[in-house]
C-alpha cells in the first residue's frame, strides 16, 4: 500500500504535464517573431525618416570634418608622420570641405554631431524593439552560404543568384557594416574631440594619433558604402520609390 496515495497521484498530475507540453524551442521564437513582421511595409516609417534625415547630416558632417582635417592634412605624430599614408599633408579639395575655415567647421562638426548620435540611436532602439534587426542584420548562421552564394553569382561564377528573401546576405553584411562604422566614427570622434576627459576611449584605440586615423578610415569606408548605394539605386529605381512611399506590406 502506498503511505502517500495523494502525493503519488499529484506527482503523476505534474509529471503528465510536463510530458504534454512541448519545450519552446527556438525554431517557435523565430516563428513568432516573423509573424510580428507580417503585414508591415518593407521599409517602415521610422526607417525612412532616419534615412532620409541621415542625409544631410552626414554631408555636413563629412564636409566639416574634412575642412578640420585641412588644418593638419596629415597621419601620425607632429614630426614623425607615418610613413605608408601617402597624402601626408596634402589637403582635401576645397569643393569637398565645408565650414569656411577651422573654427566655423568645428562649429558645424560638434553641432550636427549630437543630431546624428540622436537619430542613429533612435533608429537602433527603434530596430531591437520592433524586431526590424531580424531582416536587416547579418547573422552568420543565417546569411553566410546566401552571401558567398551572391557574391559568386556578380563574379559569374554562380550561374542563378541564390533563392531571393527580403535581402540577400550581401546585402545584409553591408547593412551591418555600414552600422558597424557609424558606431566606430562616433567613438573616434569622441576620443579626438575630448582625448583628456575620454582617455578611456582614446587609449583603447591606441592614443590621440591612432584615433584619427581610425575617424578618417571610417568616413572612406561609410562614403564607399554610399557610393556603393547610389550605384544599386541607379540600378535598381524602384527602391527609392520604397524608400519614400514604404513598400507594399508583407
């Protein structure tokens, strides 16, 4: 006889549960979360208005940037400038700067700073919180075999491009980097503009010298990343008609 008839029959009830319920896996969390997705347009609002605000923010702020570059248009330590950059003190073209001269472009650079910081982080917030990252993002588990599959294809090795989603995985890789860069322009920027009371900052991209090398570096790579951009949108018009009006819903 069992001295604990009621505990047994509880413990068979619980033990029954635990059997019926399927464990969440995460093949179910990716499917909720793109059931979230379904119906919003391919480039929702908040997407758009950061894009297109991004625009001359980022003008301004190249321009006026390369105008303080033309001050000292050089790499490396006064006196011991690095020896494999080879426009040492070669200005930019005027027609590229903006700003008039030192002190109006620092004016113009520290002012338009604090807008594009606003924008880019309301744009990351707004991207985790409406799981909009989920289709823009590169994630290497997910993108890798589409992305070297793409690249094959514009190298004609690949005969048909790889099965088509919302982007492919090259696309997804530029997205992210062009993020990626956003967030290192705006640590350099920081570690140059206050290197005493950001030191921290300063010292983990190797010292005042090292940081703007690392600043100059990222505005090349975001302005090839438009460039980039503006050749594909010549060639693909539609997509600034979704850029403006948002795209069909999904």
């Amino acid at each position: 006889m069992d001295a604990h008839p009621a505990e047994s029959r509880k413990a068979a009830r619980v033990t029954t549960r635990l059997q019926i319920s399927p464990p969440r896996s995460e093949s179910a969390a990716s499917s909720t979360a793109e059931n979230r997705l379904k119906g919003r347009r391919a480039q929702p609002a908040a997407i758009r208005l950061a894009h297109w605000v991004n625009i001359p923010l980022l003008v301004i702020m190249a321009g006026s940037g390369l105008q303080i570059f033309a001050a000292y248009p050089a790499l490396g330590p006064r006196g011991a400038q690095y020896k494999w950059y080879p426009f040492q003190n070669d200005a930019p073209p005027s027609w590229l700067r903006f700003g008039g001269w030192l002190a109006g472009a620092r004016h113009w650079h520290f002012a338009i700073a604090w807008f594009l910081i606003l924008n880019g982080a309301i744009y990351l917030i707004y991207m985790v919180a409406s799981g909009e990252w989920r289709r823009r993002v590169f994630i290497p588990t997910r993108d890798t075999s589409n992305a070297l599959a793409m690249f094959a294809y514009y190298l004609r090795i690949r005969k048909t491009p790889p099965p088509e989603e919302f982007y492919n995985g090259l696309q997804r890789m530029a997205y992210t980097s062009a993020i990626l860069f956003g967030v290192v322009v705006v640590m350099s920027g920081l570690a140059i503009y206050k290197p005493v009371q950001l030191y921290w900052i300063t010292a983990a991209l190797g010292g005042y010298d090292v940081a703007r090398v690392v600043h100059l570096s990222c505005l090349v790579l975001l302005a090839s990343f438009t460039a980039m951009h503006l050749v594909l949108v010549v060639l693909h018009p539609r997509t600034i008609v979704t850029m403006v009006t948002g795209g069909q819903r999904g």
